[in-house]
C-alpha cells in the first residue's frame, strides 16, 4: 500500500529537482544581453521542401487507399509505404550532408 506511494513521491522528487537544481547553481551566471539570442522553433520551410512534405504525405495517404491494410496483408503496406520515403528522405539527408561539407 504504501510502496506505490512512495514511488510516486520518488518521481515527484526527481521532476522537482531537474527543473530547480540547474536553477539554483546557476544563480550568479546570468546571461549578458548580448548572448542571449531568441530560439527558432519552426525552421522556415522552402518551397522544395513543402512539396517533399506534402508528396511524402500524399504517398502515405495513396498507398493506404490502394492496398486497405485494415483488409489485407499489413506488412505489404508497411514495405510499399515506409521503403520508398526512407529512402527518398535518407537520400536528401546524405546529399545535404555532402553540400554542407562542401565535398559534393
């Protein structure tokens, strides 16, 4: 009875002090104004990139209504959908990669 209790309280214990340790040693650090920059959350998207998205999501949708997983083989779909976007996507990864090292 009371061990579930304490579990919960050890958790607590633990989220408490990931979110107020890192607060309280960093007390005398404050960061200067002119370090401080503001977070980019949502990088913004070119065109090209866009219709990737949207062609990657159009695939998923096509093959769904073509093969109905729901009624036939799963794993059929699951190789038809997920093989071509991982390596279309895997592909721009390594391409990117060699443009950005500039040993394209």
């Amino acid at each position: 009875m009371f061990s579930g209790i304490q579990e919960i309280l050890v958790l607590v214990i633990i989220i408490l002090a990931i979110f107020f340790i890192p607060r309280l040693l960093a007390k005398g650090t404050a960061p200067k104004a002119s370090e401080t920059r503001p977070l980019k959350i949502i990088p913004k998207l070119s065109g090209r990139m866009r219709l990737a998205i949207l062609a990657s999501i159009l695939w998923i949708l096509l093959t769904t209504m073509y093969f109905q997983p729901w009624h036939k083989d799963f794993v059929v779909f699951l190789y038809s959908t997920v093989s071509p976007l991982l390596a279309g996507w895997g592909l721009y990864w390594v391409i990117i990669g060699f443009k950005r090292k500039k040993r394209w």
